[in-house]
C-alpha cells in the first residue's frame, strides 16, 4: 500500500514539474530564473548505496526516491528545481556539510526537533559562543548541534534547508541558517510532500504573489482545511501555526471570525494571543472589544496589534497610552509604542524620557530615537538626557543620541563629541557612528579628525553671520 502511494506521488510530482514550468513562465517564484524548472538525470540506486556506505549515514526514503526517480538536484555549481534557489545533488549536499556540522556530523544523533523552544536552542550555543575555542572544539560543537542533517538547499543569504537524516523526525526539512538562528521545521511530513506542496503553489499562482509569505514557514491549506487540521490537532503548538496561517489569506468568513472568538476565550495564552490578532487583521472594529479588554493582560502585545493592524483607530487610544504607560521589557513593543506616539502628534517627551535610562540597551536606543522629532527648542532643554546618551556604554544607544542631536549647536555638548572621536576604532569607520558624529559636528564646522585639536571645554561656537568677519 506505501509503496503505491510513493509511486503515485512521483507520478503526480513529475506532471507537477511541466505544469510549474508552464504555469511560470517568465521566473516569477522567487528563485526560478537560477534553477528554471530544470532537474539533472536520476541517480541510481546503486550509486546511492555506494555514497550511504562511504559516509556512514541512510538517506531517507522520500528523499532517496526523489534523487532515484525524479532527478539528482542539479550541477556542482548550480541547482535544480525546487524552494528558493533549488535542491542540491547529492553529491553537493554531501560537499557543503564540511563548512555546517563537522566533519562526520551526518553520522550523529540529531539534536533538534519541531516546536522547539528559544531557550533550549540557546543552551546547545552555549559552547560554540565562546571565541577561545579551537578549530577541533568547534568543529565538534557544530557535529553535535546539528548532527544528523543534509543540507538540501539554499533559501538565499545565511538561509539553508536541511533534511533530517535518522530518527523520530527522518524525511522532514527543516529551515537552518548558517548565522544560528533558532531551527524550524516545515509542517509536510516528509520531503515529497514538501516538495510537492511548493510545485502546488507555483502552479496556483500563489508564490508568485508577494503576499503570499516565505515558502515553507506556515501552515498549508484553504481557510477551511487550515480550520480542519486545527481541530484535528492535539499538538498546542501546531493548533496555533494553524491560525497563525490565516494571517495570509485576503478574507476570512464570518464563519471563521466566530470560531476565533471561541478560541479567544481559551485558557492557552498562545492560541488567545493568536486568535486576538487574526481577529484584529480582519477587523478592527468587531475586535475592539477584546483588545481593551487584553490591554489590562499585555498591553505591550495590544501596543503591537495596533500598530501592525489599528493606526487609522490611534486617537481612541491615545488617552489610555498616555496614562497607561506599560512597563516596557519587550523592545519591539516598546518601538511600536514610540511610533504610535509619534503619529499622534501629541506631546509625549516626558513619556519617552524615562526609557532613555531603561535597563535594556535596545530599549534605550529606541527612546533617543523617539526624542528626534522634537523641534529643536524642546531638546536643548532636556540636553542632559542627551548627554548621558552620548556617554552610554552601548555604541546603539550612542548612535541614537547623535541622530537625535543632529543640527543641534550647544557648546556643552563638544566636549562629549570629542570623547567619541577619541574612542573612534577601525570598525566604527565603516558604520553609523562615524557617521552620525560629523553629522553632527558640521554645524559646528568640525570633523571627528578637527575636534581633537581644540579645547572643547573652551570652544566658542560662531554665530552664522561670524564665519563672514575676519578673525
């Protein structure tokens, strides 16, 4: 009974394969003008047990019936049809695993797993963060954190998708990046599927949408088979990616909109959290309800639904953000915060100020950011805030007090700009800091290079008319 399932699905695959090509003609889908729907020869069986006897690992089976029946990715130095910039020949993953996991990290237990938690991944870096590690050490963290897995394809960038070698999850790919972000797995349950799902979208149109999301990050299905896979699920993390996936639908019925105000109403804080923004996405005005009624549970996440989805509904809230201030510790709240204030054009200086001192540097920088659309008159009279800016130990939140301070002439403030000259590295030559400095200094016709050589605690700043008289 597999194996006729398995020999239907390459049949369908294959079909798929001239009707994606057809259906994209002119290399829309993100990726097509570098593989363009082409596939190298199948490799034999033989072949592939000779590779699996010479690494020491068993590719999994929908992935050996693809490169057997279906086509070997593509050539050394290019790829063939399939997600992002197409799928590798064998031979090619094999050759990219040195440089990801170690030199036999194909042959470990694999350590990662769906749903798998931030604080989790962040223990099994501990180790490969410390810089005094040898290129043994190093070379054995990486097998251990991501043993067990071939590299299948690029997404673009640090972005890469593997395959799952042996295991509970053998057969699934997984979304990788080579800078360590936090692993995510694709919800097909095995390589064809996810495989087949893609030469669906691409045959729909739907990838060739920009709306339509990365490839491979969310739940497949219409509005009512992502409703059906949701109630069929017994697994809490996957019931929320499921409602999570109808952020990228158009519309959804009213129908749906009931359903979600169920699920609202759940203990789950992740599902009422979801349910909340799904509702709020399609309509602000039925949602308005909950949304003061979850700002007295996290009004940092109504701070965000709002910016992301009530901007032309801010003046309703203006008064309650103004008196209801939260105590900020998620930084991109925090941010959506600034810029809903912002928009409002109301006076929120004293609002902000505060959080120029916040425990998190992110936090801190954002504040000084804020601060720069205030008109000049009002940022000399909180220049002291400024300069604890300027004299931060995060260059962040020294960048944003210098974009703050740009066209600002205050004599106290040289002295402080001098430090920063003073501190200038190599690395910060090529970044915002030097940058935002002689921004900065060019109202005072100063560079980073000329402040050094003046006495800033006695500096006088020329009036404009004074640059024309002679000294």
């Amino acid at each position: 009974m597999e194996e006729e399932k398995l020999k239907s699905q390459v049949k369908r695959i294959k079909a798929k394969l001239i009707q994606a090509r057809k259906a994209d003609k002119k290399f829309k889908v993100f990726g097509a003008d570098s593989h363009k729907y082409q596939l190298n020869k199948p490799i034999s069986p033989q072949q592939v047990a000779a590779i699996e006897q010479e690494y020491g690992f068993q590719l999994p089976p929908c992935y050996k019936t693809f490169i057997t029946q279906i086509g070997n990715g593509g050539s050394a130095d290019s790829h063939a049809a399939g997600p992002f910039y197409g799928i590798y020949s064998l031979q090619r993953s094999i050759d990219e695993l040195a440089d990801f996991n170690g030199p036999d990290g194909w042959q470990r237990a694999c350590i990662i797993y769906p749903f798998m938690p931030e604080d989790y991944w962040q223990q099994q870096l501990n180790v490969i963060k410390n810089n005094d590690l040898t290129t043994e050490e190093y070379d054995e963290e990486l097998a251990r954190i991501y043993g067990g897995i071939l590299l299948i394809g690029s997404q673009g960038c640090a972005y890469i998708n593997g395959i799952i070698l042996q295991g509970e999850h053998a057969g699934k790919v997984v979304n990788l990046s080579f800078d360590h972000q936090l692993p995510t797995f694709t919800f097909e349950v095995n390589f064809l599927d996810w495989y087949e799902r893609w030469l669906d979208e691409v045959i729909s149109g739907k990838l060739s949408d920009p709306k339509s999301g990365w490839f491979g990050y969310s739940v497949a299905g219409s509005e009512k088979q992502l409703l059906e896979k949701y109630f069929a699920s017994e697994c809490k993390e996957y019931k929320y990616y499921c409602l999570e996936a109808l952020l990228l639908k158009s519309t959804i019925s009213s129908k749906t909109f009931k359903i979600l105000e169920k699920q609202y109403q759940l203990n789950n804080t992740d599902l009422k959290r979801i349910s909340l923004q799904v509702m709020v996405n399609f309509s602000y005005s039925k949602a308005s309800n909950y949304l003061h009624e979850y700002f007295n549970i996290e009004p940092e996440f109504v701070i965000k639904l709002l910016y992301w989805y009530g901007k032309k509904k801010i003046s309703e809230w203006i008064e309650i953000l103004h008196t209801s201030v939260p105590q900020f510790k998620d930084a991109e709240a925090f941010r959506c915060f600034v810029h809903i204030l912002e928009e409002s054009t109301t006076n929120y200086c004293q609002i902000i100020l505060p959080y120029t001192a916040h425990a998190d540097n992110e936090i801190r920088a954002i504040a000084f950011y804020g601060l720069d659309s205030l008109n000049n008159k009002t940022k000399k009279t909180i220049i002291n805030h400024f300069i604890a800016g300027l004299t931060d130990s995060d260059k962040q939140v020294v960048c944003a007090a210098l974009s703050a301070l740009n066209g600002i002439v205050d004599s106290r403030l040289l002295k402080y700009y001098q430090a920063i000259a003073k501190k200038i590295d190599e690395e910060d030559k090529y970044n915002d800091l030097l940058y935002k400095l002689n921004n900065c200094l060019i109202h005072f016709k100063l560079t980073n290079e000329t402040i050094l050589n003046i006495d800033a605690e006695n500096y006088k700043v020329k009036k404009w008319f004074q640059f024309w008289k002679k000294s």
